[in-house]
C-alpha cells in the first residue's frame, strides 16, 4: 500500500462527505497503512511535538489540510505512531478542528492481543505499546465525544466514563477481522450504545482479501436506543446519520438507568481516579 496514495484518497472522500453535508467526518482505523504488527514501523510517523515537520509526519499534515479544506471536524481513524526518545510505536488517532487545529489525541488504549484456536493469532504489543489515558473531547457546537480505537470496544469502562461525563457519542475507529467481525462487532457497537444510552459509531476499512490482514468492514452507527441506523456491507463506502440529542433525552426519559443506579451498592467508575493526560 502506498501512504501518499491512501492519504489522497482520504481526502477525496472526506472532502464527498462534506460535500453531502457531514459535520464531523471519521476514517477507519489504520487508513494511511496496511494493518499488520509487520506495517507499523514502516508506516509510523513522529507526531510529538506537535505541530510535526512535514517530512516526518505527512498524515499529521494532511489531515490538518483536509479538516481546513472540508470546513469539518475529522477523526483520523488511526495511524502508527513513532517516538524516538523511547523508541515507542502506538496506534494513535489524531483529531482535527475545522480550522485544522489538533484538538485531541488518543493512543489505543488496550492492545489486540488474542488467540483463537485455528481461526486467528494477533499480537499488537509485539511492536505497539498501549496508551495510558481516556480521551474525551469537545467539539463547541455540539458537545462531548468519547473517544477508543477498536479493540478498546471490548472495555466498556472507558464507555461509560466517557458517557457520564457528558458525552453523546462515542467514535470507535477499529479493524474487527473476519472472525470477530461476525462475533462481536455489532454486538459490541449496540451495547456500548444500550449500557450509556448515547450514539455510537464504529469506523472500519473496507475488506480486501489480498491484504494479510482481512477487515470484517461494516461500519456502522447506532442510536442511543441501541437500533442500528446506518450500516456499510464489506466494501468501501461513506455512511451518513444524522445524531438528535432529543433521542438521547427520549431514550434516558423511558428507560431512566441515570436515576436508578445504585451507588450505594457498586462504585461509580466515573467519579474514581481517571487519567485523561498520557
């Protein structure tokens, strides 16, 4: 796979989505390289401190341009990332302001280290070292959003702090593979969605089967009710929803798991010690 070329075509189809209207805009986790722990290093680019040269952090640059050009918020899905001072490498999503300002970062907080028997054996922290924070942001016009990449689905701690502490949509850019995939990403998008009654998204690439490393796809979104309301098959496409904070009130006012639980008898996560700086 080619960087410049994949950085090229993530621009031309941020730049469609906003042409349809898209407000905030979420590539794929992994767009600008192949997924693979053999990619990383190849592909990593050094980011800190930020703003980066050109010539060390392309990605960095080009997603900053493109946020300018679209006029919309971008979530960069993820890239490697390199740090010589400790010769660390992490999977990183940056996230861009319509001016194309960095506004927040989040390294993959749990790495994709799993073994299933005759099906698939991945090892991310081979190469990658994990993050070491929950990352929320706010974008001014619309409000707070939680922030993971793939594999940190599966936890749902970083969800529910995100949600309680105001948040209305949780973004996932992720690669569930075609194992998993069918297991567990729907599963884990609506539930994420049902346990904090927000939005979710799950970002994913298209499928291609000539790659080492096959993606499941089927980005999706869903609503705060847990419904499924926009959904890509395998290939490449751009999905569009359009997210309403009254059925996130319309949800929590049916069904008040806000004001029924039990502090008195299990913590509340939300109101313990968080790290939400690296």
């Amino acid at each position: 796979a080619d960087k410049a070329a994949n950085l090229s075509h993530a621009r031309s189809k941020v730049l469609e989505a906003a042409k349809a209207g898209a407000r905030l805009i979420v590539l794929p986790e992994c767009f600008n390289s192949p997924y693979g722990c053999q990619y990383f290093p190849k592909y990593a680019e050094t980011i800190l401190p930020t703003p980066p040269p050109k010539d060390q952090a392309p990605s960095w640059h080009t997603l900053s341009s493109i946020a300018m050009e679209a006029k919309a918020y971008l979530i960069g899905g993820s890239i490697p990332e390199f740090v010589p001072d400790t010769k660390k490498y992490y999977n990183t999503s940056l996230v861009f302001s319509p001016a194309g300002k960095l506004i927040a970062t989040h390294r993959k907080t749990h790495l994709f280290d799993i073994d299933i028997p005759g099906k698939i054996t991945f090892k991310e922290s081979d190469v990658l070292s994990p993050g070491n924070k929950v990352t929320i942001f706010d974008m001014p016009e619309y409000g707070k959003i939680g922030l993971a990449i793939c594999y940190d689905v599966r936890f749902p701690e970083l969800a529910t702090i995100a949600a309680r502490k105001g948040a209305f949509l949780l973004v996932y850019p992720g690669a569930f593979n075609t194992t998993t995939g069918p297991m567990h990403w729907s599963l884990q998008g609506r539930a994420r969605a049902m346990d904090n009654q927000v939005y979710v998204a799950l970002c994913s690439p298209a499928r291609d089967t000539n790659a080492s490393y096959h993606a499941w796809g089927h980005t999706m979104m869903v609503n705060p009710n847990a419904e499924v309301i926009a959904e890509a098959d395998e290939k490449e496409v751009i999905i569009y929803g359009d997210l309403d904070g009254a059925k996130i009130e319309e949800t929590r006012k049916g069904i008040p798991l806000d004001t029924q639980r039990r502090f008195d008898v299990y913590p509340d996560i939300s109101a313990g010690k968080i790290r939400f700086e690296e």
